[in-house]
C-alpha cells in the first residue's frame, strides 16, 4: 500500500508540473498587449457580423481580439498602416548559422529582432518545437532586397515593392528582386477583389489559421491569427478566412502557413514578447511550434 501511494503522490506531482507551466502560459494569453490588463475578446454572434473595435497597440498599429459564438472560432487581428513613416517590415528565412536557415519561434524572431510584432508565414519541411534546426522554406523569402529561399509555382507570395506597393501574386511571376524589398511565400490568394476565391467556397476543412490582408488602397495591412484545435475556437475554414480578413478592412488576402504553426507574438506594453494565440503543437496547447519564414513589424 505505501508502495502504491507513493506513485500516485509522484504521478501526481508529475502531472502539476506538467500543467503549471500551461496554466501560467494560457493566463498570460488573457493579457490585452495594450495595457496589460485582464483581456476579454469582443463577441458575435457569425462571422458575418464581425464589427472590428480598433485599439491602439503602437505607433499606427491598431489590434483587435474578437470570437464568434457560431461557429466558435476566436482571433486576433493587427491593422498597420503602409503609409507611416514609423512602419518597418522586417522579413526572415529563420535564424541562421550563416550557412543554413534554421528553426525559429516567432516569439523569438521578434524578441531578438526588437520588433513590435510578428507572424508565421512560409510553409516548411519539419515540424518542431526545437529552435536551431536545420529547416527549409517551401516558398519564397526575401529580405531586405536578398532572396533567402526560392520561389514555389505552387504557390502565391505576399510582396513589397521597393516603392511602397503591396500585392499578392504568384510565386511563379516573381522571376527577380530587382524591384522587391521584402516578400514572404504562402499557400493562396484566398480574398480577391473584396470577394472570397472560388478555391474556397468549398473546402470545409477547419485548421488553426494565419492571414495577411490588403486594403484597397494598399495603404494597410492585416495580420490574423485564429486558434483551433481546442473547445473555445474550432478553427475556421479558408472561406471563413477570407471573409473575416474582408470584414476587417482587406480588399485581398493570403492564406499563410496555419495548423500549428499558427501565431501573433507581440512586444507587450511591459516590453515583454508573447503569442497572443494559443498555439497547439503536438497536441500540447501553448506550446509554440519553431518556423522558418516569418513576417514582423517594427518602428
């Protein structure tokens, strides 16, 4: 008997140190990055019905965290303003050892390039939770006028222009960086012209999602983030993506990388860096996944 209470007090012991670093990382979750205060995202009740309520996250950065009750799918949501001054896009393979792109959290990809925020966005080879291996973009990535990783005809890119224009276009077209400052490759167009893509209207797949959208005028653009995987947000499907990235303010969108890969790492207002979202990496909620590509802000 002492012999089989013992194991239960150690499997229990296990199990509290399993769980106590989620529970401090979820709790973090709930932090507005504006204040730092106890944050409630803003609900309704479709994903027609979508109202964003900007707040001021940084210098003409506004952030929004909304949920939708039906289905349930809850997201988070950057609005930057192309045409500031103070706005600086920053794009990575990964970290690097000088030779090889190798994996990088996106938390740490803004925390060690003192930026404001960051997404993921190139799709990639391995999957893992282990910053520093050896991993490869499975699209375009340029930075800074260099060209990290090479373009994938299957698939569309999110580019900026040396002349501040913005556009989504196929990695197929993109045959120099002559004219490109920064462009980071995806899986498709899924928001064209303020209308859904006919690739989405009948693909009901629910996945974790990220997104970058356009304004028509090309002078903002939209960072999103939505949870699945967990009972609070399902995931959404490409069509949903697309029409709350419309709602949002985009006139086009990109799907970026998604499923577990999945997360918005902000600066917060006490200057420390944490995902927004609750990524789901091997099962394990809060566990953020090592990318490669990724897309960050800063000032």
């Amino acid at each position: 008997m002492p012999r089989v209470k013992k194991a239960s007090q150690i499997n229990r012991l296990r199990g509290f140190l399993f769980f106590s670093p989620l529970l401090i990382f979820l709790s973090c979750a709930t932090l507005s990055p504006v204040d730092s205060a106890r944050e409630k995202p803003v609900v309704f009740k479709t994903v027609d019905s979508v109202e964003p309520q900007w707040q001021s996250f940084a210098a003409d950065i506004g952030y929004f965290h909304g949920k939708i009750a039906e289905p349930k799918i809850e997201f988070w949501v950057l609005r930057i303003d192309l045409a500031s001054a103070q706005t600086r896009i920053v794009v990575k393979g990964g970290s690097s050892d000088g030779s090889r792109t190798l994996s990088a959290k996106v938390s740490g990809f803004v925390r060690n390039n003192e930026l404001i925020a960051g997404i993921n966005a190139v799709p990639f080879d391995i999957s893992t939770s282990k910053e520093g291996v050896p991993i490869q973009n499975m699209g375009i990535v340029i930075s800074s006028g260099e060209e990290i990783a090479p373009a994938n005809p299957r698939y569309d890119a999110l580019v900026f222009y040396k002349d501040g224009r913005v556009q989504i276009v196929k990695q197929s077209t993109i045959l120099s960086t002559e004219n490109i400052e920064n462009a980071v490759g995806a899986f498709h167009h899924i928001l064209i012209n303020g209308e859904p893509a006919e690739r989405t209207l009948n693909r009901e797949t629910r996945y974790p999602r990220s997104a970058a959208g356009i304004s028509a005028n090309g002078d903002f653009l939209y960072l999103l983030v939505i949870d699945g995987r967990r009972s609070g947000s399902i995931g959404a499907t490409e069509k949903e993506t697309a029409m709350l990235l419309r709602l949002l303010g985009s006139e086009n969108g990109i799907n970026l990388d998604g499923g577990g890969s999945s997360a918005l790492a902000l600066r917060y207002s006490d200057g420390k860096v944490r995902v927004v979202n609750t990524p789901v990496h091997g099962r394990i909620p809060g566990r953020e996944r090592a990318v490669a590509g990724c897309l960050g802000i800063g000032n």
